[in-house]
C-alpha cells in the first residue's frame, strides 16, 4: 500500500453511471410493500420489479402481463362469439 495516492484526477460520485433507472423516493402503504414483498417472495422476483411492472400496466394496459384472470377474460369473450 502507498504512503500517499494523488486524487487530483478523481470525481465524486457513483463509479458507474446507472442506466434508464432513477432513484426515488416515495411513501408507499405498508400493506402495499408487504403484499408486493410476499408476490415476490412466492415469484422469485424482486419486490421494486413487480412494483415496476405493476406501475408499467397503469400507464399502459396494453403492456400488462399476461394473467389467469385476462386469459380467462378473452376465452370467455371468444366463447361468447362463436355461441
């Protein structure tokens, strides 16, 4: 190890520029924490990703995952056409 090091070069901050995320800050429900934490638990998932996906789906329905109760929403529109 050095006696001195020069930091006359050297920047503050991250050593890494983050990529298309921001960090926030918001207050969220405790119960709404425990019950993204406990999908997480149960997916393999992280909790901020399934927060992520879930606030992805506001903003554009069209994008929202795939779910037991949407697939069961379209076959049972589809039934009702060919009834």
């Amino acid at each position: 190890m050095r006696k001195e090091y020069d930091f006359s070069q050297g920047k503050r901050g991250a050593v890494l520029p983050s990529t298309a995320k921001t960090r926030v800050t918001i207050m969220l429900d405790d119960d709404v924490i425990e019950a993204f934490r406990a999908r997480g638990d149960a997916t393999g998932q992280g909790y901020q990703t399934l927060i992520n996906a879930a606030l992805r789906a506001a903003i554009d329905p069209e994008s929202a995952p795939l779910t037991v109760k949407s697939l069961r929403a379209v076959l049972g529109e589809r039934s009702a056409l060919t009834a």
